[in-house]
C-alpha cells in the first residue's frame, strides 16, 4: 500500500514543498527530485536500519516517528527522535561509512529515501537542484554539531 496513492502526484508534490531540505526548489525542480526518491513506508518497532550498516543514503521522515539508539557514547544522553521533515542517515549522502546508529520507527512512519547513486546523478544533472538541497543537509549538520558541542538534549531539529 503506498502513502500516496498512485493518482496523487500533486499531493506528494505539496508534501514534499513542505519539507525543509526541498523549501527552496520550484515546482518543476520538485517533480525532478520527486523521480529520485523511493517510498517507505515502516510499522510500528520496524528497524529502518542497524548501526554498522553500510549507509546508502538518507530517509526524510513524511509522517510519523524515528528514533535513533547510537552507540556512541557522545549521543547516549541526547533524545534522538526524528519526525515529520527531519532527515536521519544524512552523513551516507558522502561516504558509504558504516551507520552510527540503529534506527527504528516508534510509529507507523512513511518516509522517502534518497540514496547516493541518485543524488550523485542528481549533481551531475543539475547543480543547482543539488546546491540547494545540499545547502539544506549543510544547515542541518551544522545545527546538530551545534547542538552537540553545547550537549543540548534534542539534537533533531527544524
């Protein structure tokens, strides 16, 4: 079963308007990057993926919830819950290093995922839809650095 129902283009289009990784590209560069991305849909206690896994990509969380349980012991005390517009896995955008996390869904979740092969021929494509985008994961690792240095509790943030 898919989230958006096969005739409902234009209402993941609009989804997908709303999410702040994709706020600044235009209608038509949405339905290009709309192409790229894969649905998912997990239940309730799913493993999105297991810490150590070889990262391919990044999920963008559409509806629902994600927690992450890393094992590093820098992140033990930060709660790590990724909701509706919140990227989880963003690192493997740039390297195929191994998760630093186990990730699971705390609720039903639909997320759409963007692995490296589709961004890397996304940049090649077209740069500008890749600059954006990737000025947008940018600010996201700089606030969660940010928010790290300072041991802020709720790292995951819009």
């Amino acid at each position: 079963m898919k989230f958006f129902g096969a005739n409902m283009k234009a209402q993941k289009i609009e989804v997908l308007k709303n999410i702040p990784i994709f706020h600044e590209l235009t209608h038509k560069e949405i339905l290009e990057v709309e192409e790229l991305l894969h649905e998912r849909i997990y239940e309730k206690d799913e493993i999105i993926f297991e810490e150590h896994d070889p990262g391919h990509g990044i999920f963008i969380v559409v509806s629902g919830k994600l927690r992450a349980d890393p094992g590093h012991k820098l992140l033990k005390n930060a709660v790590l819950d990724f909701g509706p517009g919140e990227l989880v896995g963003e690192l493997s955008l740039f390297d195929e290093a191994p998760r630093t996390a186990k990730v699971v869904a705390i609720e039903r979740t639909v997320t759409v995922a963007l692995f490296q092969a589709e961004f890397s021929s996304l940049l090649l494509k077209n740069k500008s839809i890749g600059a954006k985008v990737l000025v947008e994961i940018a600010r996201t690792l700089s606030r969660r650095a940010r928010q790290l240095l300072l041991q802020e509790r709720h790292v995951p943030s819009l």
